[in-house]
C-alpha cells in the first residue's frame, strides 16, 4: 500500500470535513493487526453535500480529472460503490455508500483512532468482525477470527 498517499487522503477527507469510515483490510492495520492490502475502503456518509466533500478532498491530493467522473447520482442510487484509481501509485481508494443490503455508512460503530498528527475514522473491531465473519472469502473469515479472538468479541456482541 503506499502509505504516503494514504496519509495525504486521509488528511484530505478530515480538512474537508468528510463523513466517511476506514473499513476491510487498511482498517485492521489500524487496529494493530498486520494485513497487506493494495486499497482503500471507505464508505462515505450517502448524501451529495458530503460526496462532493470527497471529490474536493480527492481532487486536493491527485489534481485528476477523472475524479469529476465520482457520481453522486450513482453512489445514490443503483450502483453505491465506486472505485477511484489515482493516475499513479500503487493502490486504489474503492468508495461506497453500502455493501450489499448488508451494510450501510448508518450500520457502522465508529472510533476515532491516532494516525501519526491525524485523528481518523475507523470501523469498530465489532463493526469489522459482523462484516468479515459470514463472507464467502476464506481470508475475510481469517480476519474476523482474528478480530474475534484479540478483541475478545462475544457471539452476542454481533
């Protein structure tokens, strides 16, 4: 992952006052559980106000066009996720306002957590393990375990 341009958007969504929630594999680092990702999961809260907040925020770290190509439209209605890919890194940012019918930006227990001079949002060890545990992916189901067992997540919790 490169984290130097994980810092800049993230620095980028707090500055512009974005609504949104580090979640999959970036927010498990987060938490103190190494795991290699090549992207950014993000879900934003659903509304064009704060979609163009992104953009803004995106637009301050890339100075890409394409990132006016980030629908509000879409996000809002059929198609609530989108993957943003900077002209040149190694990484992806993939932006959504709901996983499936699972889960919605609403559904997520948020904490604030360090990240060097940042305060950022990140999806709960709780909210990660419900989104982890019943995947079909084999390395989803790892990871919840994992939250499961350092965070000591009860079944009832979830």
């Amino acid at each position: 992952m490169d984290y130097e341009a994980i810092k800049q958007v993230l620095a980028a969504l707090e500055r512009e006052g974005v609504r949104y929630v580090v979640f999959g594999a970036a927010a498990l680092n987060f938490h103190g559980l190494a795991r290699f990702t090549e992207d950014l999961d993000l879900f934003v809260a659903p509304d064009r106000e704060n979609i163009e907040a992104l953009k803004n925020a995106l637009q301050s770290v890339f100075d890409d066009p394409h990132i006016d190509e980030i629908s509000a439209d879409d996000l809002l209605g059929d198609y609530p996720a989108v993957q943003y890919v900077p002209p040149a890194g190694t990484f992806h940012i993939d932006i959504l306002v709901k996983l499936g019918e699972a889960f919605e930006y609403e559904d997520l227990e948020v904490q604030r957590l360090p990240f060097e001079e940042l305060s950022i949002s990140v999806a709960s060890p709780v909210s990660l393990y419900r989104m982890k545990r019943d995947t079909v992916r084999l390395k989803d189901r790892a990871d919840a375990e994992l939250l499961r067992e350092r965070f000591q997540i009860e079944e009832d919790e979830s």
